[in-house]
C-alpha cells in the first residue's frame, strides 16, 4: 500500500479530536480568543448544553476582512509574533481551534475592527461558503451549530444536554474566575445563568462562582518567593466538601488540571480536614514563562514545570501561611437550631449562698472536742459560692460489673468527644461520632435490605440553594433517594425541596446532607452501579445523621452506644476507615506508671 498525503479537510477532522472532544471544548477554545482579543465583556449562548448550537460575542480588537479566511487555515495564528513559543503569554497560540471546529460543524465568524467595516464569514464543516458584508459593533461573534452533526462516530459519544451543559457551565466559571476584570453573560436556552460585572473584586467572584458562604469563611493566599508568585482565595478547613471539584487552579490565568498542585493541596491540609473531605478554593499562580511548559496538550489544560518541588513548596507554604492566620476561626454557617441551643437552659442568677449554715459550725473547745466559737469564723466567706447551674440526670441504678461487657461500662467522657470506659481487662476510648456513624450506617442497610426505611415528614420543607448540574444529579436520583427515606422534588432551576428525611437521621442538617450528596453523586458518575451508588449516599446520611463531636451524653447514652457496638458489624471502623475505639490494657497502663 502506498503513503498518500490525507486531505486537509480529513487533517481537519482528525485535529479536531483532539482540540475538540465536547461542546465545552469548542467553548473553551472561543472564550479564550475572545480574551486574547481584549475583550472586556463576553456574551455566551447556548442551546441544548452546547450540542444544538453556541454563541460567543466579545467587544474585542476583531479581526481584519482579508484575515479571516486565513484565521480558519490551521496553524496559522495572531499570538506568536515570532518562534519563541516558551516565551507564549496568550490562552491560546497553536492556531488550531477555529480551524478543528469548522470542520465538524456549520461554523459562522461576524467580526469587525473599529474604524472598518464588517464581514461574516461561514464555513460548513470545512468548506467556507459564504464572505459577505455584515452590521455589528466592533468586535467579533463566532456561532457553531449542528457540532458533530456529520461525525456520527463522534456525535454518538456525546452524553446529555444535561451533562453537556454542566460542562460548558463549569467551563465558563473556570475562565470567569481568572478573569475578573472581564464582565461575563451566560444564558443557556433562553434563560440567564451567569451575570457577572467588570472589575469584580477577585474573593467576591471567586464566592458568586464556588459558594456564596465562601465569602465569610475563607482565608486569603499570598506569598512571593523568587519571581513566582501566589495568590487566591482558601477555606477554612471546616469548610470543606465531598468532593475536590469545588477546587480551582490556574497557572498565568490558564485554568489547569495538575496532579502536582492537586497533590500539594491536599499536603498543606492534611493535618486539619479528614481524608475524605476537601476544601474549596481558587488558586492562582504567576510563574515566569521560561519556568513552565504549557504546549504539553492541544487542550492546554496540563502543563509542566522546571521546577516541580519548588511548586509544591510553594502551595503548601501558602496555604500553612493563609490558615495559620486564621487562628482558632472556624466555619460560620447560621443554623437554625444554634439559637435554640442558646435558649434551651437559661442561667439564673441567684444570690450567692454559703456551702455550711451561717449556725452550727464546727467548733473546738479547750480539752479539743469541737463546740462552742466557730473555727476559722474570720473566713467564713472563704466558702461562700454560687449555687450549682449544673443539669442533674435522673438516679440511675448502680452499672453492672465491667466484665459482662466486651467494651465495659462507660465511666465518663473526654473533650465532649471520647467516651471513657471500663473494661475488665482495660481502658476502652470510643471515638462517639465515628462510632455513632456506623451504626446508623448498619441500621440504613439492614433497613433498605426489608424495604422499610421509616421516613419523617419534615414540618417545613426545607430549600436548599445548589448550582443547575448539582441539582440535575439529584434530581436523576430522586427514586434512588426516596428509597432511602429521602423525600426531594427540583424547585426552580438552582434549588431542591426536601419534604422528608430519613427518621434514622434525627435531627440532621438537612442542608449540609444534600450538598453532600450532590458532589457524592458527581464524583460517582453514571457508570457506578445501583448498589453501589446506594451504599455511598446511606454512608453519606449516616455521617449526617450520627452524633456529632462535642455533644455532651449522658451516662446511659453512652452505654446504650457501646452495648449497640458490640453487637453490630464492622463497629471497629467507621465508614471512612477510621477506627471507632481503642484499648489500653492493664498491663499498658502500669507501664506508664513504672510499675512493671
């Protein structure tokens, strides 16, 4: 068989597979020119997440009449001056992107530079078939419809508008981010998503974008070392989410997707967020054009440093710096229920008493029997104190012997945390919450295995604001959820309704649960199965619904817990692999005090 040169229009299509792989590529690519044009506002449309048709419209330098057949020629481009491509400033320079797209879809490119005329120019899937005059103000408009409409191997890979959608959505918010003196619009089939102003403070953005409670917990990154510099926005680290979606690196203004800056987050928090949870931040790194490679991938999402310790040190450093700062500052989210902890027992206050009546006080004679003047009368108000505020437990009978039980008896409790119990062979520490976790765990599948989770119809439903792809996943899952006890129905485009909850949870934050679930059911995917899919999110109720640290229990709470543990499997553990107890025998314990 001979070699033969391939046709450009096949070169096309073959490029296009890689530089575009789904709507939200196709979008990338045009937001990015429309920045590197100057843009100072960017208009996007979109129909059917992408797959029917997208829009961008900027008010850029545009492009001149007899540049524009060649802006659709591959490689050829506006962003490289010259050869030296490490030296690369722009989103974008390979000049492939309007070239890839036009040759799988109907693509139609309005531009006009100020002080000339306008021109539109239509390309059909790789051919261009219409040049003529056009009306617009100065800038440049690029629409694409039909994507993939003539590649059905390609077109059939693609997922749901939904999905699609979610992408582009997530697309636009990474470049928003980034830019935050460019004011962005997004509307998606008629209805506005996005409205985001020019000159936008960058912690203001970054919260409209992740999450409006961001604003108040959050500490601010910045650190400078050897002409790279660091900046962003970080949460609190008990602020924290599901998932590392909510999490945003760039590197000079490119969103990226880095394995190493990854890595180094999870570094710098590693001593303050449990392993299964992540915090949500928007990081923003300014390194030297000759210190990293970003013509790694046509997508331009990774890219290469010289000096990958350096970077890592850089991250973690900024971020220990950022939540140092903070102090003993934690996450504020107003609950409803924290007034009602306030008001539930108020003090009183009461005059002050003395601990002994004011008669009869010990006294000694002469011969040395007590009687006669009080002793120590002159500081009688040394014993002198309030009376005791404290709740009293009802009388209890006294607990049975230590070694009826495995876990013993609870004698008490440590830090509102650590249940303290007797063994006969030791001391037993239980770790309340991850043990409580578990066993609403087991319970959930016991009960989902019969068929009959009770449910508890909430007196107010309760709305819970979320972005439009969060809320499309769950609202996918609503009879995955109801079996679980989980009533919820979508209300409004960017909340969900819980009407019901899952009386195995209590009193639960409602809230907190289905954020939860929303980055659970993102991180899984569509190709998890059923079961699988319902063991995360009962894992995901148990931890809302167990008893958390710092809750104060009573004695026979604690004993009602360790008796529960010892008859339920896999009460060594929690659901994230965290152990609920531990022993110190006797033996231990006289070591530590030299007694062996």
């Amino acid at each position: 068989m001979s070699i033969r040169r391939l046709p450009e229009t096949l070169v096309n299509r073959i490029a296009a597979g890689e530089v575009v792989e789904r709507p939200a590529s196709a979008l990338k690519e045009l937001v990015e020119n429309a920045l590197d044009a100057g843009a100072s506002a960017v208009a996007i449309t979109l129909r059917s997440g992408g797959l029917d048709g997208i829009a961008v419209s900027d008010d850029g330098h545009g492009i001149a009449r007899e540049e524009m057949p060649l802006a659709l020629e591959r490689h050829a481009t506006s962003k490289l001056p010259d050869e030296a491509i490490e030296q690369v400033r722009t989103l974008g320079f390979r000049g492939e992107a309007l070239p890839s797209i036009g040759s799988v879809s109907r693509l139609t490119l309005v531009s006009r530079q100020s002080g000339a005329d306008g021109w539109r120019l239509v390309c059909d899937n790789g051919a261009i078939s219409t040049f003529e005059p056009a009306a617009m103000a100065p800038g440049t408009r690029v629409e694409v419809d039909g994507l993939f409409d003539r590649v059905p191997a390609r077109r059939k890979f693609l997922r749901s508008p939904r999905s699609e959608y979610a992408a582009c959505l997530d697309m636009v918010r990474r470049l928003a981010m980034a830019r935050s003196d460019v004011a962005f619009v997004l509307e998606h089939d008629g209805r506005r998503v996005l409205s985001l102003p020019a000159g936008q403070d960058r912690e203001d953005r970054v919260a409209q974008l992740i999450d409006r409670d961001l604003a108040e917990n959050h500490v601010v990154v910045s650190l400078e070392r050897e002409g790279v510099a660091l900046s962003g926005v970080a949460s609190l680290p008990t602020f924290h989410r599901g998932s590392a979606d909510h999490q945003y690196l760039f590197v000079n203004g490119r969103p990226v997707r880095d394995r190493l800056l990854v890595g180094a987050v999870r570094g710098a928090y590693a001593d303050f967020i449990a392993r299964d949870r992540h915090p949500v931040l928007a990081l923003f790194l300014s390194v030297p054009a000759e210190e990293v490679d970003v013509n790694v991938h046509p997508a331009k999402t990774e890219v290469r440093f010289r000096d990958p310790a350096f970077m890592r040190g850089m991250i973690v450093s900024g971020l220990r710096r950022a939540l140092d700062s903070a102090g003993m500052r934690v996450a504020n989210r107003a609950e409803a229920s924290s007034a009602e902890l306030w008001q539930r027992e108020p003090a009183h206050a009461e005059p002050a008493q003395p601990i002994f009546p004011a008669e009869g006080w010990p006294s000694r004679s002469p011969g040395g029997a007590y009687g006669g003047a009080p002793l120590f009368a002159d500081r009688q108000a040394r014993f002198t104190g309030f009376a005791p505020s404290g709740r009293a437990e009802p009388h209890l009978p006294a607990p049975v012997e230590a070694r009826e039980f495995p876990l013993g008896i609870a004698r008490g409790q440590v830090a509102r945390t650590y249940i303290v119990a007797e063994a006969e062979d030791g001391l037993i520490l239980v770790d309340q919450h991850a043990a409580h976790e578990r066993l609403v765990l087991e319970r959930m599948r016991k009960a989902l295995a019969n068929g009959a989770i009770a449910r508890q119809t909430l007196l107010l439903p309760e709305v819970v604001e979320l972005d439009e792809p969060a809320c499309d996943r769950i609202e996918a899952r609503i009879a995955e959820l109801s079996e679980l006890g989980l009533d919820i129905e979508r209300f409004g485009p960017a909340a969900m309704l819980v009407r019901a909850a899952p009386a195995l949870l209590g009193a639960s934050d409602i809230v907190g649960l289905v954020r939860d679930l929303a980055d659970d059911l993102a991180a899984m995917g569509d190709a998890t199965s059923l079961k699988a899919r319902l063991d995360l999110v009962a894992a995901t109720m148990a931890c809302h619904g167990s008893v958390r640290a710092g809750r104060v229990l009573s004695v026979a709470e604690m004993n009602a817990l360790l008796r529960e543990m010892e008859v339920t499997p896999h009460s060594g553990q929690c659901n994230h692999g965290r152990p609920t107890w531990i022993k110190l025998a006797h033996g231990d314990i006289e070591k530590l005090f030299g007694r062996h």
